[in-house]
C-alpha cells in the first residue's frame, strides 16, 4: 500500500492494495483462547468471511469491533509485502473502542477518502485487539509532524507477525487476540468472468472444472473465466460423471447431475504425510495451520499434515515466533531455528 495523504474529500487520500483468505492464526498465533475477541471487515464484505473485488481507485473502508473495551491496532498488509499502519494515525482515527461498538476508518463525515491503489493481488487487513495500549514504537513511527499515517519498518506477513509477537510479548495472553480481513485489488478493467452452479442428489459430491477442484458439488463457484471445459463429479460409490459446460460472462450456467449406478468403492489412499519438524528449541510449541501439534521433545516433533500447503509456526520464550508455509508433497522433514 503506498503513502497516504491528505487530500480533500472530492478528491481521494492515499491508497490500499490487495490479498486469499486465511485465518488470523496465518499472521500472528495467541496460543491461549482469551475472552476477548475482535472481528474486522471491509465494506464490500460485512461477514469478514470473503474476499471481495475493488479496483484501482475506488474508494474502500474498514470497520471494527469488539466485544470489551479495547484497544485496536490495524494494519494491511498488500500484494507487494508493504505494510501500512491503518489505525492508530493523525486523521482523527482513535483507536479506542468501546466494547460492542464498531468503529469505521473512514469515519462517517470525514473530509477525506481512503482509495485503493495500483499495486494488483491480495491484501490482509489485520485487527489486533489489546485491553492495555501497546507500545509499537520498534515497529511505527511517524516520521514528521507532516505525515497523517505512521512508517511500518516491518515488510511482507512474516516481518509483521515477528515483529507483532515481540510488541505482545510482555502482557499477558488472555488480553490480546487478533483477526483478519481480505480483499483483492484488480485493474480498472477486470476481466468478466462468469459462474457455475453443480446440483447433486447425493452428499459428498465434489467438482472438478478443467483439471482443477472447485469443492463440494450444490454450490455456486464464481469468478470463472469464459470459455468451454471439462467437469468431472464425483461422489463416493457412484461412478464419476464428466461432460463439457460453456462458462459465459455475467451468466451463471446450471449442471444438474443425477447419481444412479453404484460401483465398488475405490481402496482409500491415504492423502496424509508425515512432517517430521527439528529444532534446536526444547520445549518449542508448534502449531499447523493453526491447530497446536505438539511441541518440540529431543530435538524433534513428528506430525500427520494434509497433501499441500501448510503453514507452520514455533513459539517459545525468549524466541521470535517463526512463521512459515511448506509444500507437502510427501513425507519430509524440515529444520527450524528461530530467532532470539
């Protein structure tokens, strides 16, 4: 996200950028499960569980809320890895928030807009929620009387989340937690694009379109580019049933599949691998995907992890919270040596 300026409300102020979704746990961990809880969203997604589309220079806000009184810090991280500080800044954006309130940057009434920028792909809108106010000034600073948003010296998710993990640090953790908002930022003609939806009579059915799985069948898949592919769906103990569909732009096309004929069920092959994580850290915990696995025991600690991408992060004391995603192929091993 580029530098933001003040500008007057006819015309814009500064900019954002883009980002897939994932969960908050992706950009920083609290290992606890706190009372306090936060949620954060953009205007085009009131749920917080999507990942709309803006193009270049359309105006964007973010809202907040929490479920005590907190404080609430806001940063977005864009397609490029630049880091810019949302909340708190010098355009009036307090970052105090009552509890069962949503606050929204812009505020209603501002003099000022804040509009998407050039930078094309995904950003992450974190919101991290703390009951005391935290001290970021190794992470931000505002670098004149001049500028209305503070520098993040911090760049890409895995700088942030370090850097945030050292902030959290000293206070206690039932009294931070975080969460995460996506949006994806596209040129000022986005291509059309156009939907399918699948309907089956059976459970479990899944969609495969040109080669690639969509998900479970009796749902709508969206942003599709036109053209002519092949589909496959599958469901357990029915044979698979494939045709060709056209995608057309603005159009949703329907493909209705009638399961009827069983077959032998298919030997189930394991689609899990064993992740064996080493690390010189004893004691280490060590969470995938979110989800604490264990923790590191005479050096290493072994796991059972899906086909693909993973994510992996290492928390201990006295240690930087290593982040990082792997891609899973097959039983491997990978060595972590996080940082004091």
């Amino acid at each position: 996200m580029k530098k933001l300026l003040m500008i007057p409300a006819a015309m814009l102020l500064g900019t954002a950028a883009a980002a897939p979704r994932i969960s908050a746990q992706s950009i920083i961990v609290n290992p606890t499960q706190p009372n306090l809880s936060v949620s954060v969203r953009v205007n085009k997604d009131t749920s917080g569980n999507a990942n709309p589309t803006y193009r270049v220079g359309e105006n964007i806000s973010i809202s907040t809320s929490v479920n005590r009184d907190a404080y609430v810090y806001l940063f977005n991280v864009d397609a490029n890895g630049e880091v810019t500080q949302i909340l708190p800044n010098r355009l009036g954006g307090d970052n105090f928030v009552k509890a069962n309130t949503t606050v929204t940057f812009p505020r209603a009434g501002a003099n000022f807009t804040f509009t998407v920028g050039e930078d094309l792909g995904l950003n992450k809108v974190l919101a991290l929620a703390s009951l005391t106010p935290l001290n970021l000034d190794q992470l931000s600073s505002f670098k004149s009387q001049q500028d209305q948003f503070a520098t993040v010296n911090a760049r890409g998710q895995q700088q942030l989340a370090q850097a945030l993990s050292i902030v959290v640090n000293p206070i206690p953790q039932n009294s931070w937690v975080t969460d995460t908002a996506f949006f994806t930022v596209v040129g000022q003609t986005p291509v059309q694009t156009g939907s399918l939806f699948v309907g089956t009579n059976v459970a479990n059915a899944t969609v495969t379109l040109n080669g690639q799985r969509l998900g479970s069948a009796n749902t709508t898949f969206s942003n599709l580019r036109p053209g002519t592919y092949p589909v496959r769906v599958q469901a357990p103990g029915f044979r698979d049933f494939t045709t060709t569909i056209t995608v057309r732009a603005g159009v949703t096309t329907n493909l209705n599949v009638d399961f009827a004929q069983a077959v032998t069920p298919a030997p189930v092959v394991s689609n899990q691998y064993t992740l064996s994580i080493r690390s010189n850290v004893a004691g280490a915990r060590v969470f995938v995907d979110g989800r604490e696995v264990g923790t590191i025991q005479g050096g290493t600690l072994s796991v059972s992890v899906p086909r693909g991408s993973v994510e992996v992060v290492l928390i201990a004391p006295g240690y930087r919270t290593f982040v990082n995603t792997y891609n899973v192929t097959r039983n491997s091993q990978i060595t972590i040596t996080p940082a004091r």
